[in-house]
C-alpha cells in the first residue's frame, strides 16, 4: 500500500512505520546522549506511554535509568491491508530496543479505565516486575467510560466564564479565522472532568495500593498544563482547566493514600508542545507555531524528550516545586521575556492573513513518522512494517 499523509480537522488519519521508528530512536538517542539522572527507578508503570509525554517518559525510564517498564495505551494493530494507529509502532519500535539492550518492556493495548485493564496490571506487576518506583500518568482521551456504571463522558474543549472568540488557522487555506465558542453546559463540564480529571488517577493508585504493588518511596506523577493569560479562556479557565484543577486536587488524596509507604505524588506542568492532543485545542496550533518560534529565537526551544529529560534529570529528583506542590516544566514557556514576545506576535495577527504553519506542520508530520527526507514515501509498503 502506498501510504500518504492524512489530516482531517486537525487529526491526523494516517501514520508512517519506518518513519516512526525514526522518530523514537532520535528519542532514544537523545536520552543516551544525555543520561544524567541523579534518580534511577528500576520499576516504572507508564499509563498513557505510547505517544507524546507518556512515550518520552518511557523512552527516558528505559533507555536513560535501565528501568523495567510497564506501559499501558489504547492503539489499533495493523492488519495486511490496514494501518495501525501511530503509537502502536513507537510500542513496538521502543520494545525492539529495549529487547536489544535487555531491558524488561512490556505493553497492555486496552482501556486504560476500565477495571479489566487495571487487573491486567496488577497481575503483571506481581508475576513479572516486583513493585512499582514510579508511576507516570499521561492519558488524555476524548472519553471514558465509567468502570462500574458503564456510563459514557464525552470532554470538550470550551469556555465556562463567558462565550469566548480566538483566531485560529484555517488548515486548508492557512489562513487565519475567528472561531467562536459557546459557554460549556453543567454536563459538558462534568464529564470533561470525569475524562480528564483526578478520579482515575486515584483509582490507579489505589488498586496498586490495595495490591501491595508499590515500593517505598513511590513516585507518582501525572502531567498538567496552564499557559498564559492568552489561552485561558480556552484552556485553564474552560472545561479542560478545571479537569486539570481536579487532577491537582487529586494528588493531596493521593498523598495520603501513599504516606505509610513514604511516596509521595507530584503534577508536572510541562510546557505546550506538537501531540495529537494538543492539535485538537482551539488555538493551539497557532500559539505553539508563535511560542517555538520565540522560543527558538532566544536558543530555549524544547520538544518532548527535552522536557522529560529535565524533569527526571532535574525537577523531580530535587523536587523543586512552586508553592502549590507543582514541578514547574513550563518555566521557560511562562518567563516574560518569552510572553511578552508570544503575545506581541499574536496581536499583530489579524483575520484574513496568511500563517506560515510550516514549523508546526513539520512537528506535526514527525510525530506520524511523515516528512523524514531520507524516506521513500512513494514506496509500497506493508501496513505492518516499522
Ligand atoms: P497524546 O495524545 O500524545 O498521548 C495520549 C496517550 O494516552 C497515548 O499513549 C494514548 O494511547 C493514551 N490513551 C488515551 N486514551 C486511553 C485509554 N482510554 N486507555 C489507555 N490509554 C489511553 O497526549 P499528550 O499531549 O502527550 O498528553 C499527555 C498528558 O500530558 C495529558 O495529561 C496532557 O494534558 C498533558 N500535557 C500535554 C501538553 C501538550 O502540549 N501536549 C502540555 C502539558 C501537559
């Protein structure tokens, strides 16, 4: 099958096997070349590993600490004549290498909510690893579905306080529009939180509590995001920011829960960056196109692998926090200079004008495994390949 780049509304449809394996072993390579983690955990659950953060995150656990690693992600298997989606090959790119340098990796495809799937782990860390060290918690879904009631939440992306309006990129045309947004009803707010909020993550930790599957010392980390003034409205004061307030409430409970066992649980506020989450944002291609921008102009830019590699390597072993128990990796993102830079930029954008997205698309195209040049793309290949 010749396979050629597909994105609709946002979302890409398709993904390239080999170009994905360059993607996670210039990651791998990366953190080789900079393994300088003061902490090495030698048992680590990563649910939500097969893309973005999650995926960094194992990456560093794997190929920086020699840790064993457990991942849990929800991907579709290629069959002969249909693609897998994107993650299913990093799994199976980073399995290969960790198999290579042997290293324990193991991976559960399947509802990271449900109780089948927390079972499954439980099993496996008894049978298999031996307790926990570090647990990372980095879905993000559009749903969940309840593990006792069955019943279905949907999140959405809107605002709460007032109607909201933003420019935003056309991707056909690559032209700026206005895009307007309706206040989130009661429901849509609850259910966002019910997705993306706190109570899965404690149920997470409570399962492998009650199991007896966490070690002293536990670390327990799951990652949020605020960003500037410029996208509250559609992200920390929306819907999303007050799931992402309920997941940071969540960690004092959790806290508690680990306190006989001296852990302790951290948010990680990383910086916005290229994912498949992230590009569904009302406005968010566009902000991260001007923030790498300025970002790149000051010599700061940083993509997945570089944020996780600070934060194994820096912020969490020395648990430097902001007041509110926060590992601060967005610091950079949020210094002034950078704001200040970010928003001039972004005023100076009117409706109508054409927007250079190349930059971001580039990204965008990469995290698919899409625009290497060393790669054929013409060339038939199997679905199954990586
Ligand atoms: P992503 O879309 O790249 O990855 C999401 C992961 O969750 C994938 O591994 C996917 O398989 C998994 N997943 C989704 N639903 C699942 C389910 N039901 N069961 C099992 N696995 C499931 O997302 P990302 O951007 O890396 O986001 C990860 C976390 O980082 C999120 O909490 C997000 O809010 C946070 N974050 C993202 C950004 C950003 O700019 N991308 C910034 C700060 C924080």
């Amino acid at each position: 099958m010749i396979v050629k780049e597909k994105i609709f509304r946002n979302i890409g449809l398709t993904c390239f096997g080999k170009g994905l394996r360059k993607y996670c072993e210039n990651e791998i390579k990366y953190v080789k070349e900079n393994n300088n983690f003061p902490i090495k955990y030698k048992n680590v659950l990563i649910i939500g590993c097969s893309t973005g953060y999650g995926l960094s995150s194992r990456v560093v656990t794997s190929f920086g600490m020699n840790a064993n690693t457990l991942g849990v992600s929800f991907e579709r298997e290629p069959s002969e004549n249909k693609l897998g989606t994107l993650g299913y090959y990093n799994n199976k790119v980073l399995e290969e290498h960790a198999k290579k340098d042997n290293l324990y990796f193991e991976t559960i495809n399947g509802d990271a909510f449900s109780n089948e799937v927390k079972n499954k782990v439980v099993d496996i860390i008894k049978r298999y690893m031996g307790k926990i060290d570090l647990v990372i918690y980095s879905i993000a879904s559009p749903k969940r579905i309840d593990p006792i009631t069955k019943e279905v939440y949907v999140s959405s992306l809107k605002p709460v306080l007032k109607k909201h309006s933003t420019l935003d990129i056309n991707q056909k045309t690559n032209k700026l529009e206005i895009k307007e947004f309706e206040i989130a009803t009661d429901k849509e707010i609850n259910d966002t939180v019910k997705v993306m909020g706190g109570e899965d993550f404690k149920l997470w930790m409570q399962i492998l509590k009650d199991n007896d599957c966490l070690n002293n010392n536990v670390r327990a980390l799951a990652y949020s995001y605020i960003g500037p003034k410029l996208t509250y409205p559609i992200y920390r004061t929306g819907t999303i920011g007050i799931a992402k307030q309920d997941l940071e409430n969540s960690i004092k409970d959790i806290d508690n829960l680990l306190k006989d066992i001296d852990g302790k649980s951290y948010v990680s506020v990383n910086k916005a960056i290229v994912t498949r989450a992230s590009s569904v944002i009302p406005g968010f291609s566009l902000y991260i196109s001007l923030l790498n921008k300025v970002e790149k102009k000051h010599g700061f830019f940083e993509d997945s692998i570089k944020q996780m590699v600070r934060l194994f390597s820096a912020k969490l072993p020395n648990e430097i926090t902001d007041q509110n128990g926060r590992l601060r990796l967005d610091d950079i993102e949020m210094l002034p200079i950078i704001q200040k830079e970010v928003t001039e930029l972004w005023d100076n954008l009117n409706e109508g004008d054409y927007f250079d997205l190349s930059d971001y698309n580039k990204q965008y195209s990469n995290i698919h495994g899409f625009g290497y040049d060393d790669i054929d793309y013409l060339k038939d290949v199997d679905p199954r390949d990586y």
